[in-house]
C-alpha cells in the first residue's frame, strides 16, 4: 500500500530560534506590531509504501529520528494517511 506522511519539524522550545527571532522583527516594521514569537522549522511530505498504516508510521518516525529531525535541537509530528 502506499501513503502519504505529512512531517512538521521545529526547533525546541527551550532553545533560541534566530530565523524565527528576524521574521517577528521584520513583521513589526512592516506595520504588523500584533504579531509576536514566531517560530520557523520545516514541513516535509513523503511518499512511502508500507503492508499497512502501523508499519507506515513506524517507518515515519524512524526518518524523522535518523535524518529528517535533530532531537537534540528539533521536535517532530507527523499524520500518515494511505493515497
């Protein structure tokens, strides 16, 4: 069967988000002072074949916990849905 995982990867919380940081700068001096703390990361989609859903998740996460995301700096989520 082949899915579809849809992959969000963002810096942690507890650390400083530069890209983020000049963004939210860059959107008050724009004119838009309402917005505040925006956090930049990464959206990933991925097409993989799997016997079922379970297996296509356990495939998901061991991407994003070898290359796609650095649990030292980055958290992960994901949805699989079959095509």
């Amino acid at each position: 069967m082949k899915f579809i995982a849809e992959i969000n990867v963002m810096p942690l919380k507890a650390l400083l988000d530069p890209q983020g940081k000049a963004v939210t700068m860059s959107m008050k001096n724009i004119g838009f002072r309402e917005i505040s703390d925006i956090r930049i990361g990464k959206h990933i989609t991925m097409e993989l074949e799997a016997d079922n859903r379970e297996i296509a998740c356990k495939k998901a996460d061991d991407a994003c916990k070898k290359i796609l995301a650095n649990p030292i700096m980055e958290s992960y989520d994901f949805v699989v849905k079959e095509v």
